[in-house]
C-alpha cells in the first residue's frame, strides 16, 4: 500500500471515528430522555454534525457504493471499523442500563425482521443525506431521524452504540448488527439504483 493510500485510509478512519462518536452522542440523550419523540428529534445532532463537518457515516455513505468504483468497498470497511471505535469509547465511558433493555428487544426479533427494519431505516438515511448534498439544508434530518427512530427501524451504527453501552458483546449481539449493516445498505442503495432506470432520458 502506498503512504497516498495509507494516508487516504487514516484521515477516513478519523473521520469515521468522529461520525461514531457524534451518533453516540445522539444516542445518549435518546437514552437518557424519558420523553421518546423528544429524543427521537434530539438524536438529529448526530446526523447534523455528520453533514456538516463532512464525516464519514456508514449510512451515509452505502448509498453511494453504486456510484463508485469497486475500490470504495474499502473505504466502506474502514468506515465501520472507525464508526465502531467510537462507538464502543462512548458507549464504555456511558453505560446506560435502559440500554440492556433496549437491545434484549432487538435480539427478540426475527433475523428477517432485523433486516426490513434496517432497509427502512437506510431509506431514510439515504434521504437525509442526499437532500443535503442537494440542498445543502438540514431539513430533512429533522424529519427522518425521529421518523427511523419511532417508527423502530434499526440503524447499525447506533446499535453499535446501545450494545457497547450495555455491555453486550456476544455472538448474537455481532449477528444482530450485521443483519441490520446489510439492511441498512440495501436500503441506503435502493433509491441511487433505481433512479438510474426510474426516469424518462433527458432530451438533448
């Protein structure tokens, strides 16, 4: 590997880092508010501070893996990796024990069900972000991070968070979270895939 590559992989695993970091932080006021859609709106401050310091998100990124080269499934590796990292610092210095509750429900579910849950949630994701890229507005985070979070639909990088907070490294508990990372993906491609083919051609 060349120090272009290795430099090219250590400032995207910091800024992994950091987006896991900022998620967890969303996590620890969702846990910590007794009110479910005032933490459910609070939480945003995860994704907010993602698109808005340009860190590096599985959710918001795996949308645009059918865009890329093969070569950016490496970056999507690191990406976890340093999503994790952080994940697991916040959630070791913030033990919650609503969170043991929180994931006993989510090891509850069906391997099926875990994997519609995280479509849904990627869908979500994939508007949130991409409406940013566009737009350049943060609207829609306001919008589909409480939508994911009410409606109970699984994003994996959050349940990084609740797992590591809760003390729960199993082997289930890794299952659990890498159903939801294929959810999450299969839904955070399916809106760039299809609106490749959804269209009419524009006119020359």
């Amino acid at each position: 590997m060349s120090c272009e590559s290795r430099g090219h992989y250590w400032r995207c695993l910091m800024r992994a880092f950091l987006a896991g970091v900022s998620i967890s932080i969303g996590g620890c006021v969702y846990l910590a508010t007794d009110v479910k859609w005032v933490g459910a709106v609070l939480f945003s401050v995860g994704l907010l501070t993602v698109v808005a310091f340009r860190l590096d998100l599985y959710t918001g990124k795996a949308g645009y893996i059918v865009e890329n080269p093969p070569s950016f499934l490496k970056d999507i590796a690191v990406i976890i990796a340093g999503n994790f990292v952080g994940c697991l610092l916040v959630g070791l210095m913030m033990p919650y024990p609503v969170a043991i509750d929180c994931v006993d429900t989510k090891l509850s579910y069906e391997w099926y069900t875990t994997i519609f849950k995280g479509v849904m949630c990627g869908i979500l994701m994939f508007i949130a972000v991409d409406f940013f890229k566009q737009r350049q507005s943060f609207l829609a985070i306001f919008f589909c991070v409480p939508v994911f979070i009410l409606a109970g639909f699984e994003h994996s990088i959050a349940d990084m968070f609740y797992f590591c907070s809760a003390r729960m490294f199993t082997p289930e508990a890794l299952v659990f979270i890498a159903l939801v990372l294929l959810g999450n993906a299969i839904g955070c491609m399916l809106i760039p895939f299809c609106r490749k083919y959804m269209y009419d051609p524009q006119p020359e």
